[in-house]
C-alpha cells in the first residue's frame, strides 16, 4: 500500500467520524429532551424580560463606597411592576450560562434573556440577566431557551468589595421547557 493510499483511507475514517460526532445529540441536547414542567407550575406567576428590562438602570463603574457610585444608584428607579415580583415565585423563560457545577450538576448560573448578546457581542445590561442558585442542581441546558422555576428576589446585590453585580436573584428550584 503507497502512503497516499494510507493517508487518503485516514482522512476518509477521520471525516467519517467527524460526521457522526456531529450527528450524535449533546448532552445539552438530551437533557434538554427531559425537561418536565413542575407539579405545581400553575402556582408561579409567569413573567418575562420585556417586564425585567424595560426601564434604565445604571452601573456604577466603581465600588459603592465610593460617594459618586451611591448617588449613582440612589438615582435608579426599578418600577412598582418589577418590584412587585420581589420574593415571588415565579416562571421565566431565558437561556442557562454555568457559573459553578459540581458532580455534573449546575449549582450557580445565570438567566439571561438572550445568549448570543453575551456571548458574541456586547455585554448585557443589568436587568438582562438573574443570577441563579439551586441546592439541588440541575444537569445542563445550553444554548436553548428553557423556563426557570423560583423565587425571585428584586434589588441590589453587591460582591465582597461593594461592587455592584446584579438586581435580580433566584433560588431556582426546576427548570421546564418553554411554553
């Protein structure tokens, strides 16, 4: 057998395997196949980002001790409408970015309204994405949009250092395909 035999049935074996790699269904894909609606779906209030981000909130670029970033925040306003949700169990559809993971489940992640803006373009606006928590972690789902089941908690979050991260937090307790 010449070389150029060899390395044409290679490339052909290579090419083949390529194909099926992509033909066979990711494990995002699967799991997003179990997806099942809570029990008790009809208990949450369904909302959306069209209510979460429809008004301006602006990020100080500094921490909050520093005066100019609490005049900053002290200047925002977020609507009776979205405060109202505070505490809240509610249903949202987004899409899933992990954070945290551990033994294969997603432990900490975002809710974001739309991935491609976070992943392949401009960072979001604050009121464009939830950070999440789940004790129970949940396998994951990316790159679909998927609705989130938890209470919802409106307001500022700070990090360690009084750097604001977010105003929207949820203890997430299933996830479920959208409606």
């Amino acid at each position: 057998m010449n070389w150029y035999k060899a390395i044409g049935i290679c490339a052909v074996a290579a090419a083949i395997v390529c194909v099926l790699e992509i033909l066979r269904p990711s494990a995002s894909v699967l799991n997003f196949q179990e997806l099942t609606h809570p029990v008790d779906r009809d208990t949450y209030t369904v909302t959306g980002f069209d209510l979460l981000s429809d008004f301006v909130f602006q990020v100080p670029e500094v921490s909050c001790e520093n005066p100019r970033a609490l005049q900053i925040l002290q200047s925002n306003e977020i609507p009776d409408s979205v405060r109202d949700l505070n505490n809240q169990k509610v249903a949202i559809k987004g899409y899933m970015l992990p954070l945290k993971s551990a033994s294969g489940r997603v432990k900490e992640f975002l809710i974001l309204r739309d991935h491609s803006r976070c992943c392949f373009g401009e960072i979001p606006d604050i009121n464009e994405w939830i950070i999440a928590k789940s004790e129970i972690g949940f396998k994951p789902v990316l790159d679909v949009p998927i609705n989130f089941y938890g209470n919802l908690l409106v307001g500022e979050q700070f990090d360690e250092n009084r750097f604001l991260v977010g105003i929207y937090q949820m203890n997430c307790v299933a996830l479920g395909p959208p409606y």
